[in-house]
C-alpha cells in the first residue's frame, strides 16, 4: 500500500515490497522514482535506519533529482549522514 506525505516543498510517494523500496518524489511537474534494493533495506534495517532517511538525504541536496536512482550496496554511503 502506498503512503504519501510531504518534505518541505515535495510531495512523496512510498511503497514497499519484498524486495524494494520505491519513492516517486514530485515538485510540480517533475518526478523522480528512488529505488532501494533489498540488499541496502536488510543493511538500513540492521543498523535501525529508515528507508525514508535516505530519501531525505537525497532531497536535501535535490540537485541529484534529475533522473531515476537506484540505491544500491555500491552508493549507499554517499546518501547516509
């Protein structure tokens, strides 16, 4: 099932399956889908951290909104505080 809810000025859409986490994240006209691997999920979970805070991260520096992502083992670090 889907959940919406607003950071700042976007507007995200979350869902959640077996084996990833989507994030459709809207301002305005522009949309960008994040996805988060399963392999990352068990690791964020393991360490008690939420899918959303690496969509946070993301959107903090939005210059990084301009086309699909995917997060992976290989570039999740760079999305952590």
């Amino acid at each position: 099932m889907a959940q919406k809810h607003f950071y700042g000025k976007y507007e995200i859409t979350e869902e959640q399956s077996a084996d990833q986490y989507l994030a459709t994240v809207k301002l305005r006209n522009a949309v960008t889908q994040i996805v988060i691997e399963d392999d990352v999920l068990a690791e964020l979970t393991a360490q008690s951290i939420l899918p959303q805070t690496v969509i946070h991260n993301i959107i903090k520096d939005s210059t990084q909104l301009r086309k699909p992502m995917t997060i992976s083992k290989h570039n999740i670090d760079q999305y952590l505080d």
